[in-house]
C-alpha cells in the first residue's frame, strides 16, 4: 500500500515542470529544503545502524552456538536435535541477513541525500545572488537620491568648476555605472531563481524513483528471507520450543 502510494507520488512530480513560476525560493522553502536534508541524513544513519545491529545479533548468536555445539561440548556427537535444530535455525537466518541488499538500499538512500544537497547548494547561492542584487540596487537608489539632490541645486546641467568637473554630469555617469551593475545583478538572480528551480524538479524527478525502487528491492527480499527463516522455525518449533531465541 505504502509503495503505491509513493509510485503515485513519484508520478506526479512529472507535472510539477508544467507550472510556470519565476518565483524566488522563499525563506521557509529554504529552511523545509535543509529540514529534508537532516531527516533524510538521521533515516540513512538509522537504516545503517538497523542493519548492522541485525548483523551483528546473529553473527554473535551463531559464532556462540558454534563455540557452544562444537568447539566446547565435551562430546559433540551427543548433541540432541533440538541443539541440532537452533543451530540450523541460525545459520539459515545469518545467511538469510547476508542476503539482504541493505548495501543497495543503503547507497539509494545516499544518492537522494546527494542530489537534495545540491538543491540546497542551489538555494544558498541562489539566495547570496539575491543578496548581491539587494546591494546593488541599494547603492543605486542611494546615488540617485544623491544626483537628485545636486540637480534640485544646479538644475539637470550645472556650469563646470574652475577644475573643469562638472559635479552633474561626473554623478549622473555614476550612477549610470550602478545602474548598469543593479540590472546585471538582477539579470544573475532571475537566471539563478531558473536554476535553482529546473534542478529541483530534475533532482526530484530523478532522485525519489531511485530510492524508492531500492527501497522497495530491499523490502521484497526481507520479506522472503523472513518468511524463509520463519518456515525453518515453524518446522523445529513442532518439535520444540525456540520461541526464546527470537529478539
């Protein structure tokens, strides 16, 4: 049901490029891009750390069952068939665990982190460029008003100074120059914002059926190699009780 429901998801994304939008990212966009990155950060780290703990739970109970059965026993040819049975019961479930391709999951899971690492990426420059043209069009605006002031004085052409400056014309020329800069700022941003947005829908498109096929990779050979070891243990438990060996 879960896996329908995110092959759904995963369909839609497909649409999301057919919205126009020139829309910069927006600060609570920023901080619920980051958010995704830790919380998919802590879910690799947790699958990580489950398999490895499964891992290591059998390959300890096996290897003590081993020293227990075979290595210590006074008389190994005297173990009963329920000792017999355990054992079995373990090796099938320790080989049944290094079938598992948690591995494969595992790198799925760190590929999509990737590509929401670069969307962050995308959004922080995306975000310093906005920064940059803010700036830009603030000193502007500041030289403007400044050029607005000396012609409310001199009127739109003054009489040069005995230097020959003519502090008009030498201001207007600067603020021309800002002008310029500001537009180009601009211009930066608005290719930036395009960017930041055409590698969020790729990312995600590409990214989200990834994980999600080695996701659910990973959860069909689980369930086969469960119900394996859980087969095994319904036959011994016929014959005796193994129930205390489970975690």
């Amino acid at each position: 049901m879960r896996a329908t429901k995110s092959k759904h998801i995963v369909q839609q994304l497909k649409y999301l490029n057919t919205i126009p939008s020139t829309e910069p990212t927006s600060e609570i966009h920023r901080q619920s891009t980051l958010q995704l990155e830790l919380q998919v950060q802590q879910w690799h780290q947790s699958f990580c750390n489950l398999a490895k703990a499964q891992q290591d739970y059998i390959q300890s109970l096996t290897g003590w069952l081993r020293l227990s059965l075979f290595q210590f026993s006074k008389n190994p040819l005297s173990r009963t068939g329920q000792e017999s049975g355990i054992y079995s019961l373990c090796e099938e479930w320790h080989q049944a665990v290094d079938r598992i391709p948690d591995k494969v999951a595992s790198e799925g899971i760190k590929s999509f982190l990737t590509v929401i690492h670069a969307i962050v990426v995308q959004q922080t420059e995306e975000n310093k460029q906005k920064k940059k043209k803010e700036a830009a069009f603030k000193e502007f605006e500041k030289k403007m008003s400044q050029l607005r002031s000396l012609e409310s004085k001199y009127g739109p052409f003054s009489v040069p100074e005995s230097s020959g400056k003519d502090p008009v014309a030498d201001k207007r020329a600067k603020v021309e120059i800002l002008r310029a800069k500001a537009e180009e700022e601009k211009s930066k941003h608005e290719k930036s914002v395009s960017v930041t947005r055409a590698m969020t829908m790729n990312n995600l498109q590409m990214g989200f059926p990834h994980v999600f096929q080695a996701m659910v990779g990973f959860s069909s050979v689980c369930m086969q190699a469960y119900e394996s070891v859980f087969n095994k243990a319904k036959n011994i438990e016929q014959e005796h009780d193994v129930k205390r060996l489970l975690p």
